[in-house]
C-alpha cells in the first residue's frame, strides 16, 4: 500500500512539475506576444486609426425645399458634374426629381449618407462621417424640387489637408443640369408648388451643366408658370461647414 501510494505521489508530482512548465511557457509566451504588438493604445491594443468629420448643409432659400442631401465619399477619379458638360443620367435623375438612388447605386462611392427627406429653408442637416483614412474627396447633391431641373451642392472637395480641429465654411451655388426647359410649367415642377413629373428621359434643353438663370414666376411676367416671388433663388442656394472632430 505505502508503494502504491509513493507512486501515486510520484507521479502526481511529475504531472504536477509537467503543468508548472507548461503553464510557465505559455505565460512567457503570452508576455512575449505582449512585447510584440504595435502599442498604439494605452492598454497595447492595436487600433485602426479613424477619420471623423462633421458635415453640416443649411438651405438658405426662400421657399425652395432642398431634396434628400446626399453626401458622398470616393476617390478622385469620380466627379459627378462639370460645368460646361453633359450630365449624367444619375445626375439627371437627382436634379429632376430629388431620386438619389442612381447616384448613390455608382460603384466608385465607397462611403455615403443622405437625409431621410427633404430639407425645408431655413433648416439644416447634419451628419457624421467616419473614414478609415483621409485620402478622399467629399460631393454634395440636392434639387431645388420648385424648379425644372436645378441642383447645388459641393463638387469633389479634398479632405485630405484637415487636421483635428479644422473648419471650412463653403457657399453652394445653384446649378442647371441642362436635361429639361425651365419652363417653370405646373406639370413639371415636382415640389409641392406644382406637384407635376419628375424625371423624364427626354432631354429638351442645352444637354449641359451651367450655372442656373434663375426663376422668372409668374410675378415676373411668366404668366405660365406655376411659381411665384417666393420661389426665386440667388447664386448661392446653401452653405456647408465640414469639420475634422477626429
């Protein structure tokens, strides 16, 4: 019995010793492991660096409701209009009747966000973007929903010199798509002023972006049009303020 029994210890001691050296290596490896990360945080944890920016658009309008604001995050080969050139079929779609989807369905966005309707004048959206790096450009695009097919918004603007801390206030000026007559005519004016169509893939005007005439109304001597003084806007419609929180 005592043989049996200082065998058992024995044993139990070699599996006993067995466990401490295991348990010794894996705490040194563990501590090794520790020692070989990038400590970029506090606690050694390695943590993606995040870019944050707060991206404000105010309507500065009279009585022009401003289409879902869309903002859009891509890379510099994307441009979603150029004065002088023919829109495209998404801008087109946006600038006639406030649909986003065909711009924001374009394979060279990689982040966006939009305002769930319209916003009213005198009111403002505000949102936050977050990018795993700063190497990108900023578009903004909304309809002026009382006119034919006017927009404004923000072209391409780079995000790569903001540091912490950093503010940019910019004006948006008004644009023409040049995709339909601004025939200011009830049936074609989508906004709550005439309630008419919206996009139409007939093109029956320049067939290119140039910034807006303006709006004539009715009180003007457009005697066939659906729009009154109130509707009538300047050269800058909106204005934003980006700023880098992080």
């Amino acid at each position: 019995m005592f043989t049996l029994l200082k065998k058992l210890n024995h044993s139990s001691l070699i599996k006993n010793n067995k466990k401490r050296s295991a348990l010794a290596a894996l705490v040194a490896t563990t501590t090794l492991l520790a020692g070989c990360g990038d400590n970029n945080g506090d606690d050694g944890v390695v943590t993606d660096q995040v870019y944050r920016y707060q991206v404000t658009v105010t309507n500065l309008t009279h009585n022009q409701p401003l289409s879902p604001v869309t903002h859009l995050i891509h890379g510099s080969d994307y441009q979603a209009w150029s004065i002088g050139s023919m829109a495209s079929e998404a801008l087109e779609q946006l600038a006639e009747s406030g649909d986003n989807s065909a711009v924001l369905d374009n394979a060279m966005i990689t982040e966006s966000q939009a305002s769930e309707g319209v916003v009213m004048p005198g009111l403002s959206y505000q949102t936050t973007l977050e990018l795993s790096d700063k190497d990108h450009y900023l578009t903004i695009l909304s309809m002026l929903v009382n006119t034919n097919d006017a927009f404004t918004g923000l072209n391409k603007h780079a995000l790569t010199n903001y540091s912490v801390g950093d503010k940019t206030l910019l004006s948006l000026r008004v644009y023409d798509a040049g995709t339909e007559s601004n025939s200011e005519l009830q049936a074609t004016i989508p906004g709550p002023a005439g309630q008419g169509e919206g996009f139409n893939v007939q093109r029956d005007d320049t067939d290119f972006v140039s910034m807006h005439p303006g709006v004539v109304s009715m009180d003007d001597g457009l005697s066939t049009s659906v729009l009154n003084e109130s509707h009538r806007i300047e050269s800058v419609v909106a204005q934003v303020v980006i700023e880098r929180l992080q």
